[in-house]
C-alpha cells in the first residue's frame, strides 16, 4: 500500500491537499507551467526563476524537477 507521506519527516499523512489547496502554497498551477516553460525554452536558471518567483532555489529545483507539484 503506497500511501503519501510528509515531505520533511516521513511521517503518514493521507488526505494531504495538493497544490493550490494546500494551506501552504505560494504557486499556482498556471505559475508552475509558466515556469517550466521558460526552463525548457532555456528563458532561465534556477536563480533567475527563483528571484523571479521569490522562492528559494531549491524549491525552484525540485518543482523543475517535478519533485513537488508532480500532478501537474
């Protein structure tokens, strides 16, 4: 049984909300794609998305990388 678990601690937490409904989220889907875009046609790195977005450069990294935000 694969059930989700927490990013930080490994803890089970099912029913988590994705995206946009997560209480947390400072991206919406539309930003995310925007922001794979410019990757992928090469209109920025990490650092410059991440000023961009005002995120950190890790959390750029992991999204590019469908770390996070994979259900988009």
């Amino acid at each position: 049984m694969d059930r989700p678990r927490c990013p930080t601690c490994g803890c089970l937490r099912p029913g988590q909300p994705k995206g946009e409904a997560h209480h947390a989220a400072r991206m919406t889907e539309a930003k995310v794609k925007e922001m794979r875009g410019k990757y992928e046609r090469g209109e920025g790195t990490y650092l410059s998305l991440s000023i961009e977005y005002d995120l950190a450069y890790s959390t750029v990294g992991n999204i590019i990388r469908r770390r996070t935000w994979r259900h988009v």
